[in-house]
C-alpha cells in the first residue's frame, strides 16, 4: 500500500468541462448547481487539509438535482474519462492499473471514498477518487466511517500519511501430516503506531477482508513453490529454505510497495 499522489488540478474545472459534454436540460440545472458544489469543494479541501474529513456533513438534494449530480459520473463523457485516466497515470510507475486498496487484483473501478450516493457532488472530484478492483469497491461500499463513534474506518491514501513502522505479519506453519504449508496474517500494533489511526487500519482490513485475500493468494503460491520442490527431502517441514525463498522472490518489492505489502512482509 502506498500514498496517492493527488491531481495538480482545480477540480471545479473538470466540473465544468464534464458539465459541459452534457445535453440541455441537464447541462443548464448542473449550471445553477455549480456555485453550491464549488462551496461544497471547498469546504472538502478545508476538511481534507486539517484532516477533519468525518466531520462533513451531506447535503439535502431535490432527487433531481442528485440524479443531475450522479449523472457527471454515471453517463460516460470524454472529460470523465480523460479525468480518469489522469488519476490512473498520475501515480508511481509500478503501483499503476493496481488495485489500490488491496495490492491484487487490476484497478477497474473507482472507489467514491465519500459514497457518491450520499455526496453525489464528489462523486466527479478527483480527491475523492481511489483506483480500485471491483471486489474491494463492492466490500467497501457505503462505508468509509463507523456509525458508532463517527470515525473513519477506511485508509484515505491521498490523506493519512501511511506508517513506515511494520503492522501487517505472517505467520508460516507447516502441516507435517498433510505435508503443506500454510499462512496466517495479522495485524499487530508492535511499533506503536498512533493508537486512533491503528484503529483505522483494524478497520480497513477487517472491511476489505484484506487478510483473508492475502492468504488465499499466498496459500496459492506456497503451493506453486512447493510443488516444484517436491521429493527434496531437505524442503520438506523446512520453513528457513521457504522464508528464503521467499525473501529472494520478494527482494526490491519494500522499497516500492512499502513495509507493508503482503508479500514483503516476511521476515527472517
Ligand atoms: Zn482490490
């Protein structure tokens, strides 16, 4: 997982060339919606800058007005997809077309971290646009706060500054009568990282089913590795020889995808 880089843009521009690409009469009632969603930008960069985000309120729509609002995003436009693809390209090389959130599957989807359902005025703001799969796009849903004490619950990767302290941990077992391998994660606030924002975390994985997904996808790969070890007598219950294996494998990925990417995470 690491930080977005976030568009050098003004995003009430890209507002209005995608309002623009509309027909009449959507394009004239989204006209006399721009001075209300151009104080809401605001008042979202205001919130993001002091890292105040939970505290947004939603504004009340006409059901015409939201539909107006969704249609930037739900009907395709030349401008939403270059605005999309400008999101997409401007990231590190080696984290493009990834999914952002889980660090597996391809990004084709963009996740409305404020749910574009209950702030359909963000739902064309490119801060407020995360590349994802469509699986963690689904899990996330509406969530990004808990109801309960009003905090997020969700990692924001253009916002919080991700630590460089380890939090995710693997734990290798191996079977001796089924003669497999297998692997657990977790979580583990060892380094003390800040104790609202491990909360964040806790929460982001446990939403995502992030840990689940990093052990199927590992159990597969054991099995790869092991099955082109079988019949070496050393290899088997050996789990030095698969840690270093495996840290070979995944040697360089820590600078590019941070401490905490799932497959760096083992250690010797
Ligand atoms: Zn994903």
């Amino acid at each position: 997982m690491k930080n977005l880089s976030p568009l050098p843009i003004k995003c009430i521009d890209e507002f209005e060339k995608i309002r623009l690409a509309k027909e009449s009469p959507t394009k004239g009632r989204l006209l006399i919606l721009k001075p209300s969603v151009q104080q809401r930008y605001d008042e979202y960069d205001k919130k993001f800058k002091s890292n105040q985000l939970e505290s947004i309120s939603e504004n009340t729509y006409s059901s015409e007005s939201k539909a107006d609002l969704l249609h930037c995003y739900k009907v395709s436009t030349k401008p939403l997809e270059q605005l999309i693809t400008l999101i997409r390209e401007n990231q590190e090389d080696h984290i493009k077309r990834v999914c952002q959130y889980c660090g597996i599957n391809s990004d084709d989807t963009m996740d409305h971290y404020l749910p574009k359902e209950r702030y359909p005025e963000f739902c064309v703001k490119s801060l407020n646009l995360i590349p994802c799969c469509p699986r963690c796009n689904q899990l996330k849903g509406e969530y990004w706060k808990d109801k309960n004490d009003n905090k997020r619950g969700i990692i924001n990767l253009y916002l919080d500054s991700l630590p460089t302290e380890q939090y995710l941990f693997l734990d290798l077992h191996y079977n001796p009568i089924l003669r497999v391998f297998g692997v657990s994660f977790y979580l583990d606030n060892t380094s003390n990282i800040d104790a609202d924002f491990f909360s964040i975390i806790e929460r982001h994985y446990t939403k995502l089913h992030l840990l689940k997904k990093y052990e199927d996808r590992f159990n597969h790969v054991y099995q790869k590795i092991y099955s082109s070890f079988t019949g070496s007598k050393i290899f088997q219950g050996n789990s030095k020889i698969i840690k270093q294996f495996l840290l070979d494998e995944t040697n360089g990925l820590k600078r590019d995808f941070g401490v905490n990417y799932y497959k760096t995470v083992i250690t010797d």
